[in-house]
C-alpha cells in the first residue's frame, strides 16, 4: 500500500464519523471516530479533528437520553 492510500483511508472513516454526527446518530460517530483516531498519529489535526467527533458524539447521546 502507498503512503497516499493509506491517509486516503483514514480520510473516509473520519468523514464517515462526521456525517453520522451531522445526522443524529451519534453511537456510529463515535464507533467511527474512535476507528479513525486508531489509524492516525496521536496529536496531528485530523486525529484531533477525530477526538472532536468524538466528544460532540458522546455529549449527543447524553443529551438524546436527556442526562
């Protein structure tokens, strides 16, 4: 695998992550952050940008189960 494919794939699980928080369904945002956040280096801005995901996701359902 090249270098470019690889990033290429992390690009989608991490848009994957952000559509499904765009559309409610914030276990799926978060099962896919946490996917992306596996492929990337710790600290860089799209793992960070996946940690984001993440957080908005887990307050989400919070609120969705109203805790």
């Amino acid at each position: 695998m090249r270098h470019g494919d690889a990033r290429a794939g992390e690009g989608v699980g991490a848009a994957r992550s952000r559509f499904a928080l765009l559309q409610g369904r914030f276990n799926e945002a978060k099962v896919q952050a946490d996917r992306a956040m596996q492929n990337l280096k710790n600290g860089t801005p799209p793992w960070q940008r996946a940690s984001d995901v993440k957080e908005q996701a887990e307050r989400g359902a919070k609120e969705q189960r109203g805790e």
